[in-house]
C-alpha cells in the first residue's frame, strides 16, 4: 500500500473540512465547523490499479492572527491548497501557504482547489488568473464540497502525481 500524508491548506472557511469530509465520508454540512489545530481523517483508493492512501492533514486556516505550525507540515508528500472563488484574497494566501510548504517538505506534489464552484455566479477569481496559474504549471481543480464536483477528481490528481513522482 502506498500511503502519503497530504496536507490541507488555506485560508479560514474555504471549505478545507467540508472537502475532506466530502471526499471521505460523502457528506457535506451547512454548519461551519472551525479546525483547532488539525484533525487527521484517511481514505484509501485505487489509482491507475494501484492501491494509495492518504492521510489527510486539515490544518486551521491561516490569516493575520493565525499562522500555519510549520511542525505540522514535516512529513508530507504531496499539498492540498485551497481558495474559496468567492473570496480573492484566499488566493494570495496560498502563495505564501505554498512557499512554507516546499521550505519545509521540498517540491512535492499539491494541486489548488479553487472551491465553492456552486456559488460560481458570485466568484471573484476570475478565469483569466486561473489559466494564469495554469500557465505557471499549478495543477487547478475547481471543486464544491456541498455538490461533490470536482471533490474525487482532485484527490485521485493529486494521488496520480504522489505515484508518478514514487516511480521516477
């Protein structure tokens, strides 16, 4: 079995939890549930005919009064770094988010999650800088906890670059 732990990253309410839950349990909650610290959930899948699993890390969210115990990150294979498309300035968090990352695993394997595609009418990430980000080489998936969209495709990219990587 290979087993990766992934860590979850992103701004306060941008849906890291309701993504985790969706992807492990196929539920999805109107409550809003603040992470304190980090909660470990795990699911196994099969990609490309081989077996992974992977140990989510849901890390608090991080803003001006909170920051991201760089302790928590040590030990992850790969990222999960997620924007609410309705909040621009979740994107810029994950910049930084992304750079603490690398300075404490290396280049490792994340995708960005650019979620809330259900509220897509009221997005202010606008698709000129997602191809942008595209361009730059970040893998982006959008994705809505409440609908499920895009949820199992991230995790099974994400899971597919973990392999790759493992065989190169």
């Amino acid at each position: 079995m290979n087993k990766y732990k992934i860590c979850m990253l992103g701004a306060f309410a941008v849906g890291k939890t309701s993504l985790v839950r969706r992807f492990v349990h196929s539920l999805f909650s109107e409550r809003y549930q603040t992470t304190l610290g980090v909660k470990i959930d795990k699911k196994s899948l099969e990609v490309d005919g081989q077996p992974v699993e992977l140990i989510l890390w849901d890390l608090a969210g991080e803003d001006e009064f909170m920051k991201v115990r760089t302790s928590y990150l040590r030990g992850s294979a790969g990222g999960v770094l997620v924007a609410d498309g309705t909040r621009i300035e979740t994107l810029e968090i994950l910049f930084d988010l992304k750079e603490k990352l690398f300075g404490e695993v290396g280049r490792v394997p994340m995708v960005l999650l650019i979620n809330k595609a259900d509220l897509r009418a009221s997005w202010v990430i606008d698709p000129e800088r997602i191809d942008k980000l595209i361009a730059a080489g970040w893998r982006v998936i959008e994705t809505s906890a409440r609908t499920g969209d895009g949820v199992d495709e991230a995790f099974a990219t994400l899971a597919r670059r973990l392999l790759e990587v493992k065989s190169a």
